[in-house]
C-alpha cells in the first residue's frame, strides 16, 4: 500500500522597513495661537434704563376719630372733591357736651371765690396801714387764701377750655384741598378714638398733584439731580409719554434692593392721572466721561471674579474689572487699564493666563 504524505510549508515573509516614530512638538516650534484683538478706549456708554415706578398724592390722610362719639351727619362721600377748611362730617356726644357745662360752672365758681378772696385781701391790706389794726398773720392768710384761689380759677378755666377743644372734634375738616377715596362709616356709626385697629372714618387724598415715586440704583442715582426732568409712561395710556422733574431724593441707600428713592412733582390739572397708577420711567444716561470702553464680549463672568483678557509682554493676562453703563455692543470697565491696551474681544474662560499670542 503506497502511503501519500502532504506536507504543507507556511512562509511568512516580513518588511525589513521600519514605521517612522511620530514628530514631538515643543512649545518652542508649536505656533502662537492668534486671538481677535481689540483697543481700550475711553468715554461713556450711552445706556437707557427703564425702572418701575408708582404714582401717589402729594398729600394724603386718613382721618381718625379723636374723641369717641356716634356720626350725625356725612356730608360727603367718595369721589367729593373739598376744599380746605370744608366741613365733612359731625359727631354727636352728649357726655362732652356735660362735660363742658360741669367745667363752665365750675370755673365761675372758682372765678367768684377768687374775687372775694382778692377784695378781702385788699381790704386788710389797707386797714393793715393803720398800726395795730391787722395782725401780720391774718394779712399773710389772707394774701396766701387770694394766690391759692387764682391758682384754682386759671385751673378751672384750662379745664374749661381742654372741654370745648374736645367739644370741637366732634367736627371734622377738610386739612387741605383734594378728593374723598374712602368713606367706611354712616349716621348712626360708633367711633371710637381708643380702637388702635379701626380703619380711618374717611380717606383725604389731593391729586391734582401727584408724587412719581422710583427706586434708583446708586450707580445711576448718583449723576442725578434736582430739577432734573425724566419721561414716563403709564400703564393706563399706552404709548404717551409723561414728563416730571425730580423735587426729592431720600438721601439713603436701600442695602436690600442697592437703590434710593427719587420722587418727581407730577402737576394734574385735569384730574386725569390717578394715585396708584403704574408707570415706567426712562432714563438715559450718558455715561461716565472717563470710564474705559471695551466689547460686552471682551468681559468674562465667572462666579468668582470678573475680568478681561489683556495683553501685556505678548502673553495673555486677566485684568480684574468691575462695569458701569451698558449698550448691546460695548460696556464701561473699571480696573488696571488705560487707552489703547489690546484686549481679546471674544474672550473665555478656557483662555489661560501666560499663552503667548502671536499679533
């Protein structure tokens, strides 16, 4: 038997080449990276503010009752328009007005006792001149009876009058003049002047001048002053614009809000605003004179600072900065730069310090 036997053979041929080893790139030959730059400049940046603002009177009272007593007549209601001095409503309290008679009554009789005291007084004083006629002890007695009774009629009379001025509540007056808001009592109502908690009788608010009443932040409310006019607009008029000029500031800083209260005279001739109306002021500043002026997208905002990137030396270098007034395309900076530095205007925060930028 022939016995057939395969031999397979496996030749591997291998390259004799060899793959070349990649290049290392070392700072020194990699290239510079090149950034957009822009220059600083200085001047201010015009911005438009818009700040919600409230119309109030210029005066306004809530009128309590003084004395407690009952309402005999209204003589007004809501929507009355009243001068000053007119007469709104009258109370009624018949224990003031016996009051007022018990200290009448009791005044006369001190004034009388007064009177006679005072006579005898005189009289003693007058036989006094003739020696031996008075005791200086009964004149002394007589003359200390005379000042104790004066004494007790000017009390009375004090008395007397404290009654009627209580007697003179019962009325009430227009302190100035404006329009009725509110009325929350009727004949026949019990008012007492004791009850802290009592809403007031009437409302009293003039409106034919107004107070526009805004909060300003510091950094604006700074360059504003008295005289000084602002435009408005109110909710109730669309597309209107309204003037007043600033008459008061309130000279403090609210630390919750970093503003202060600017109120503007509005005049309101025609009674046509009303208190309570929102509005919204604008404002335009001008911007500071001085501040430096870069891109709003040269500022980087990171939650720990605020910065731009400069270029000094030809390496990159962040510039703490804090900012003033805004447009849609540039911004007011404050921090270590002067005119004519080069900042990145696109700048981030993957931008290191120390890069090396190529002009």
């Amino acid at each position: 038997m022939k016995r057939i036997i395969y031999i397979s053979v496996l030749f591997i041929s291998a390259c004799g080449g060899h793959e070349p080893a990649p290049a290392v790139v070392t700072p020194a030959t990699a290239a510079a990276p090149h950034f957009q730059l822009v220059k600083v400049t200085q001047g201010g940046v015009h911005e438009s503010f818009t700040l919600p603002a409230q119309l109030a009177a210029y005066l306004q009272v809530s009128l309590f009752p003084k004395v407690n007593g009952y309402v005999q007549r209204m003589l007004v209601d809501i929507g009355s328009h009243v001068k000053k001095g007119k007469l709104l409503m009258v109370l009624t309290a018949p224990e003031l007005d016996q009051a007022s008679m018990q200290a009448q009554e009791r005044y006369a009789r001190s004034k009388a006792d007064y009177t006679i005291s005072k006579e005898e007084y005189e009289r003693l004083k007058e036989a006094a001149e003739t020696p031996g006629a008075v005791s200086p002890l009964q004149l002394a007695a007589a003359k200390a009876k005379m000042l104790a009774d004066s004494s007790l009629s000017n009390a009375e009379k004090a008395n007397w009058a404290m009654q009627q001025t209580m007697r003179s509540y019962l009325k009430v007056y227009a302190p100035f003049d404006g329009v009725i808001t509110s009325r929350n009592v009727h004949p026949g109502a019990l008012v007492s002047a004791e009850d802290k908690s009592a809403v007031p009788m009437l409302e009293l608010k003039q409106i034919s001048h107004l107070r526009l009443q805004v909060d300003i932040p510091e950094n604006v409310a700074a360059s504003l002053k008295n005289n000084d006019s602002l435009a408005f607009y109110l909710s109730a008029f669309p597309g209107k614009m309204f003037t007043g000029k600033i008459a008061r500031t309130s000279e403090n800083i609210n630390r919750e809000y970093r503003s202060e209260m600017v109120e503007l005279d509005v005049y309101n001739p025609d009674e046509k605003l009303a208190p309570g109306m929102y509005a919204n002021v604008v404002y335009q500043s001008k911007g500071d004179p001085h501040a430096l002026v870069v891109p709003r997208s040269a500022v980087v905002t990171s939650t720990e600072r605020k910065y731009v990137i400069a270029i000094r030396d030809g390496q990159t270098q962040k510039i703490d900065v804090s900012t003033g007034n805004q447009s849609p395309t540039s911004t007011e900076v404050y921090g270590s730069l002067t005119p004519g530095d080069s900042v990145i205007s696109n700048a981030n925060d993957e931008i290191k310090e120390g890069i090396k930028v190529a002009y």
